[in-house]
C-alpha cells in the first residue's frame, strides 16, 4: 500500500514539473533510461538509445566523444548533455503515461538489492540497460543498473526491474 502511495505522489510529481530545455537539469523528471552494447573485442563497438524525461528516444552509435560514468556510477550534467548532443537520430517518442508509469516504478529499484557481477562469456561485450537520477545539488546523475549481459552478468532484483527492462527491451 505504501508502495503504491509513493507511486502516486511520484506520477503526480512527474505530470506537475515543466520542462523548461530541451535536456538537462531542467528535464521533467530528472530521470533518463539508457540501453546500451559495448564491445572492446575485435574492434570497438559502442551503440544504443538514451532516452530524455520527454520520453524522445535518442540513438548513439560508436561515437568515440562518449562519456561513461565513473567507477561509482556517477556522470555529471554537463557530461550527460555531452552524450545526448551525439546522438544521430530520434528512433522512438514515449508516451508521457508509459514514461510516468516506468519512471515510477524505477524509483523503487534504486537500492537494489543486486545480484554480484559474474564472469559469463569472453569477447562477447556487455549489454546494459539502466537509468540514471539526477541529484541536483551535485548537478549529476547517478546509473542504476536494471541488468547487464555478456561477458560480464548481474541482475537488479528489485521488484519492478525484470518489467522495466523488458520494456525497454521493446525499444527499438
């Protein structure tokens, strides 16, 4: 029940801001889901979508000027609209409902609890689906992995992430 209060208050959150940019910290919801492959074996290779709290999904492919979060999961604002800024195309417009009910729902997989990263497969890349949240008084974002696949594996077993990374998985 409290989950589903929370839930409400969030969703009404969401439908109250404004956004004010195009990107950045003045996004809707401070809230961006990102799906992404990464291959360093035979060549590099970098690809996907990230996706902005007005649910327009951006697609990224093998752009070298990409900035990945540091060891603790943390990206700045600054590099955040760097990413988004090399983009090459807008593959997909989500519903601000779909989006509202997803980003709801990723508040409560921020905790986890997660699976430990498991060495899988060799040469086979990582796939990672995740969302980051914005902390405005450091002006960054944090990643929260849904999954990761490939050569490394682990698992967020919070109780809506399966469903929101199959969603995304739809995404395309």
């Amino acid at each position: 029940m409290l989950r589903m209060i929370l839930l409400a208050v969030f969703i009404s959150f969401l439908t109250g801001c404004s956004q004010m940019g195009e990107f950045g910290a003045e996004d809707a919801s401070g809230l961006i889901f990102q799906s992404e492959y990464t291959n360093y074996a035979w060549g590099y290779n970098h690809n996907g979508w990230i996706m902005d709290g007005s649910g327009k999904v951006n697609r990224f492919q093998k752009k070298t000027a990409w900035v990945f979060p540091d060891s603790l999961g943390y990206i700045s604002a600054v590099d955040m609209q760097k990413n988004f800024s090399v983009c090459d195309s807008v593959i997909a417009q989500i519903s601000s409902k779909d989006f509202s009910l997803y980003a709801g729902k990723a508040m409560f997989c921020m905790n986890g609890p997660f699976t430990k990263a498991v060495n899988t497969m060799a040469d086979a890349g990582e796939n990672i689906r995740c969302f980051y949240v914005y902390e405005a008084d450091s002006k960054r974002y944090k990643r929260i992995f849904l999954n990761m696949t490939g050569d490394w594996s682990q698992e967020n077993l919070a109780p809506y992430a399966k469903e929101i990374s199959d969603w995304m998985g739809k995404i395309k």
